[in-house]
C-alpha cells in the first residue's frame, strides 16, 4: 500500500446524504471526504441522491464516484447495483458483497459457513408476536442483544436482561426493520478493525459509557472511549486483526472495511458486522485507525479512490 499524494488529477463525484436513517452521518462523511480529496487537487463535486437522482448525473464528466452513502440503498447493493448498470467505477464493495454485509442475518450465514466466529442468532419477522420471541429466546440465557436486520451506526441496537426488557427492545428495533435478530450478549471488551483490500489497520478498543455502543455513544456522547494501547497479548491482537480479515474475505469485500467484534472473558473473539462503507467524520473510527497508522484522511481518501480505479483495471 502507497499513502503518497495524487499522481494525477481526477474528477470525482462524491455521493453523500440519501433518505436512511444515517443520512446526517452520511452528509458529514461526504463533505469531509469531498475536502479531503479536494485539498490532494483533485476536481470534486458532491451530490445528495435525495435531490439528485443518480441516473441524472452526468457520469461521462467524472472517473469515478466515491461512495459515502450509509445505510439503505447505499449501503445494500442497490447504488451498486445501479451504478453497474451505467458503468460507473465506483469505491469500496460491489452489489453482492454489500447486500451480505447489510443483512446481519446473510452475514451471519456466511461467517458461520466460512468458520468465522460469530455469535448464534434467532430471527424474527414482522409477524412474530412478543410472547413468542420471549419464550424462544428463554434458550438464549440473558441478557440478551437485539439488533434489526439491516441497519448501521447500532441504530435500533439494544440489551435485554429479562422479557419485559425484550419486548421493548425488539419494539424499538422493529422501528428500523421489521425482521429483528436476537443473540446471546458477549460479555468482555469490544473492538473494531479497519481493514484496506486486506490488510488490517491497528485494532481499535471501545469503551463505552453505557452497556451499548450505540448511536449517542457514537456520535453524541463526550465519554466515550477509544485507545489503540489495549494491553493485550501480541498474540491475542494478531487473533483479532485475523479474524477481522477473515471476515471481510468471507463476505469478499473490496476497499474499506471496518469489521466489529468482541473479546469475551475467556480471550475468544466474536464477529458482529462488517461495515462496508464507514464512517468519515471526525469522530469516526477509521480515520481514527488510518491517523494511528501514519496517514491522514486525504490519504485515506487517495487510497480508496486508487484501488477501486486498479481493481476495475484488472477486471
């Protein structure tokens, strides 16, 4: 991996915003993302597909289309799908890989197949009732976590330390996606590992305020904490950062990836998600891990842009 400067001057269309959940996050990474690459000299426009369909955008002029789109269509394969279509090189992974990732219930599968760690999960529709999910998830053992089936930035994520709570938490997940998972809750420290094609950045600890990182604690809380120096084994941080890229290769993703997982009393690592497209704020975890590894995020930027232009060379 080269983090040198631009070699040639590119035009890039940034697409940022969109009708998800994460659109204000979305909104913020696309403009950090368009001033990064603009700052390397590159020639960048940024546009919101909630005001301007992708199909109006005049392709021709650009090289490529840097995606900072989280959550929904931009997320799940559907740009990606679209963006196929009209021959548009664009960063990070394709239709398919994107459509796994976002579905917590297909990347389950898929880690489960390729003997990735993971936690076990239940799955539950729109039209399972309440009573039902409580009596199920009794063979869980608590407490338990819930999390809709295809959502970013832990929006509907929440813990369950008995039925009361469940029913609760499942409701408030159904506000996202009517399918909801439920698995047992990893007790121990969690970590996130930014992930270039295949190569790991340095692991990452979270230390949370509350029991979830979730939303708040992501973009809104002031206590969060984030430290590189997690004082574990070197052999334990190898483990990690190999079971973060084994998971990324089980999903054959492309580009940045950022993998989420735990590290539970007994020193055993647990897969949650794999991120597809994350985060470029100033509070977000990537840049965070690119910053530890020496390069700022116009690099990072750089980088993401150069590999998808070499990997549609290589096709």
């Amino acid at each position: 991996m080269s983090w040198s400067a631009a070699s040639e001057t590119l035009s890039i269309a940034v697409l940022a915003g969109g009708d998800s959940a994460e659109r204000a996050v979305s909104l913020a990474s696309g403009s950090e993302a368009a001033a990064a690459l603009a700052s390397l000299g590159h020639r960048v426009e940024q546009f919101d597909p909630l005001n301007t369909p992708i199909t109006s955008i005049d392709w021709p002029r650009f090289d490529i289309c840097f995606l900072a789109l989280h959550g929904g269509a931009g997320e799940d394969g559907r740009v990606q799908q679209q963006l196929d279509e009209l021959s548009v090189v664009y960063t990070g992974s394709g239709p398919a890989a994107s459509r796994m990732a976002m579905s917590k219930s297909a990347a389950k599968h898929r880690f489960v197949e390729a003997r990735v760690p993971t936690p076990t999960a239940m799955e539950f529709g729109e039209h399972d009732v309440l009573a039902t999910i409580a009596r199920e998830c009794a063979t869980l053992g608590w407490p338990l976590a819930i999390k809709p089936e295809g959502q970013g930035s832990s929006l509907g994520v929440g813990r369950a330390d008995n039925a009361e709570q469940l029913a609760a938490c499942v409701t408030a997940s159904r506000q996202y996606d009517p399918l909801v998972l439920v698995e047992p809750w990893i007790d121990g420290r969690e970590f996130t590992v930014t992930i270039l094609g295949r190569e790991p950045l340095p692991l990452l600890e979270i230390v949370a305020p509350g029991p979830v990182f979730d939303y708040d604690a992501k973009y809104l809380a002031e206590d969060t904490v984030y430290r590189f120096d997690s004082g574990l084994p070197a052999d334990q941080i190898v483990r990690l950062r190999s079971v973060s890229v084994a998971a990324a290769a089980a999903l054959d993703t492309r580009g940045l990836v950022r993998v989420d997982l735990m590290l539970d009393r007994a020193g055993r690592p647990w897969v949650l998600e794999v991120n597809t497209i994350p985060g470029l704020t100033p509070t977000s975890l990537a840049p965070r891990a690119a910053a530890q590894a020496g390069f700022d995020l116009p690099a990072l930027c750089e980088w993401m842009v150069r590999d998808a232009l070499h990997a549609e060379v290589r096709q």
